[in-house]
C-alpha cells in the first residue's frame, strides 16, 4: 500500500460539497487533529482505519493489507479533520524513514468531503508538523500537482501499485 491522496478535484479546490444526505460541508467547518500514536484512543484509531479501509479497499478495490503494523509505532504521528458535525473527512499518517526521512502515507478524504480542501488542510498540518525535515511519498500520478504545492518533487519512473499509476515524490 503506498501513499494515496482520494479527491474529486486533484487540483484541491476549496468549495463546498454536498453529501448524500445534503449537509454540506465547507473549507472552514473542519478541526485539523494532530496526535502521536500513542497519543490515540481506540475509538479514534479504529475511525482512522476504518476510512482507509472504506476509500483504498472497498470503492478503489485493492484488497491488500491495510493493518501493516506501523500505525502503533511510537514515532507515528496521525493527522486527521473532523466535521463539524462529528464525521471523520479525512486523515494521514506521517512515519520516520531509516535516516529521519519521514514518509506521509494513506492520505485519503471522505466522499462527503472531497473538493473542500480538506486533503489541502490535512498536507498543510503534516507540512507543519515536518518542518524543514526531508519528506517523501508515492503519489497517485493525478495528484501530483497536488503534492507539488507543499514542495514535493517527482522523482524516478511512474509504477503500478494495486493496478493504479503512482511516482514517488520527495520534499527536501
């Protein structure tokens, strides 16, 4: 499983959307949750999972093991928006590579969520949180222009990961 970014527009647009049941929700409606691995509950650690598990495995069908075993490290750091009516929008996760290079992976958005800039506000938080530190990730090859607004860089050739086109991008 690589780093994946789940959203209408790959340009990040920040208007509203409207969910299946009409509540819309807006760029400013969302808390931005920042937490250590250690730091989580069980509740916020099984909604975490749960949305990736919904966005990656379910409607982008690439059944693959999702519970790799890094989520509990103690160097993992979980970014994550709430709605403001409670609902989890979107999340991430930030790792420690060998050498201090930190990865941010599974970064995925809601359906109700997506086109809000929700993934925007959750690469900004992880940005923030890295600070001039090197980072790297595998992108979905759409969501490149994405990624390149936060100072990530393709580097190397396109590969297929469960069947879809990714590159990896790298921030130093």
């Amino acid at each position: 499983m690589s780093d994946r970014l789940v959203s209408d527009t790959p340009n990040g647009s920040t208007t509203g959307t409207e969910d299946s049941g009409g509540a819309r929700v807006g760029r400013d409606e969302v808390t931005i949750v920042s937490r250590a691995a250690s730091e989580l509950t069980p509740t916020e650690l099984y909604e975490l999972l749960r949305l990736r598990v919904d966005v990656f495995v379910v409607e982008q069908e690439c059944p693959y093991p999702e519970l790799d075993g890094r989520d509990l490290h103690a160097d993992t750091h979980h970014v994550w928006a709430t709605s403001s009516d409670g609902r989890l929008a979107g999340c991430l996760r930030v790792l420690t590579e060998a050498g201090g290079v930190l990865r941010v992976g599974r970064v995925c958005t809601a359906a109700f969520a997506r086109g809000t800039g929700v993934g925007g506000r959750l690469m900004q938080a992880a940005m923030d949180l890295a600070g001039d530190a090197e980072c790297v990730l595998d992108a979905q090859t759409y969501a490149t222009g994405f990624y390149a607004r936060f100072g990530f860089e393709p580097e190397g050739e396109v590969f297929l990961e469960d069947g879809i086109p990714h590159i990896t991008m790298r921030r130093r």
